[in-house]
C-alpha cells in the first residue's frame, strides 16, 4: 500500500510513540488501545524494536508513486487472481463463484 508523505510521517509517528511507551515497560494491549491500532501491529513493532531499536521503527524511504504512473512499466499481468485462475473471481449464471461445491 502507497501512502502520502503526510500519511507515512503520522504513521511514523505513532510507531516512535508506541517505543517510548516499550521503554515505560506498557504492555502490548495498553498500547494497542492508546493508539488505536489492532495488537497484532504493536506486537509486530514490539519486536522490531528490540531487535534494532527505535531506528527499526522509523520509516524505510521515502513514498514513491513513480510506480504508479501511467506509463512507468507497472501494467504487467499479476501472477495471481484473474490471470491465474479465470473462475475464481467470475460468477456462473446461478449467482455462484466459479468452483464452488455448493
């Protein structure tokens, strides 16, 4: 997923501000429902925090959406969904998906 650099500094933020909350010793849900994120997330930072420190949590880069763009060489066919296996993601007259058993 793409964000703005506004969006990717917020995100940030709260990911430096669930650390300082590891140092105070606050525990996985405390933290979770402080920021508002699921567990699964703090626990996930929780871990890259004690293997590298704040510095794992601070963002990789900067957003590109070069990508993105018109253009840029990104329409290729994915290796997944539709390309892959046509009667998964269409439906039969009957209103069922494609493959189905019921």
């Amino acid at each position: 997923m793409r964000y703005t650099p506004a969006e990717q500094e917020r995100r940030e933020r709260v990911r430096l501000q669930a650390a300082e909350w590891f140092e105070a010793g606050e525990s996985t849900g405390t933290v979770a429902a402080r920021l508002r994120v699921h567990e699964r997330s703090v626990t996930r930072w929780r871990k890259a925090w004690l293997e590298g420190g704040e510095q794992a949590l601070r963002s990789k880069g900067p957003v590109s959406g070069e990508n993105c763009r018109p253009g840029s060489g990104s329409n290729r066919t994915p290796s997944y969904g539709a390309a892959r296996w046509p009667g998964v993601t269409s439906k039969t007259g009957a209103g069922r998906w494609a493959g189905s058993r019921r």
